[in-house]
C-alpha cells in the first residue's frame, strides 16, 4: 500500500533527479523510494556508507552540508519562515 508524505528538496536537484528518473523510465517518487528503500535496507553508520552516495553526489551541486536544527524550536520557525 503507498502512502504519501511531503518533501522539500533545493529546485535544482530536483530538476536533476526527475531528469535522471525519466531517461531510468521510472517516476520520481519510484526513485525517492528506491533510495529511501537502499539507505534503510542495513544499518549504516554515516551517509558516506550509503550505496547511493555517488549518485548523490553525482547530482548534488558541491559537497553535501548536513546541518541539524538545534531545536525542534528552532526547526518550526524555520519551517514557518520558509512558508511566508
């Protein structure tokens, strides 16, 4: 059974990832959940030992910055500011 969620991702590597989906004939949430499905498949320790980092980074435009809210505070306010 699908279920659906909501995600923002940078424009850009949007467009790169519906792009690589459609020349793969498959669509982008098949993708999403494709590598969704290969990062939670064994315990990793860190993204770097993810199968799919060099496409990630592939994609990606620069080195990948992870960076976590330090509050969950913090991380609504961002959020709301994002919507405005």
């Amino acid at each position: 059974m699908d279920a659906k969620i909501t995600l923002s991702f940078d424009k850009d590597v949007i467009e790169k990832a519906k792009a690589y989906a459609k020349r793969n004939n498959m669509s982008l949430s098949r993708l999403t959940e494709y590598i969704l499905a290969q990062i939670t498949e064994k315990p990793y320790q860190n993204l770097d030992e993810l199968p799919i980092s060099d496409w990630v980074n592939s994609v990606a435009e620069g080195e990948a910055e992870y960076v976590r809210p330090t509050s969950r505070k913090k991380l609504k306010s961002e959020f709301m500011e994002s919507r405005k």
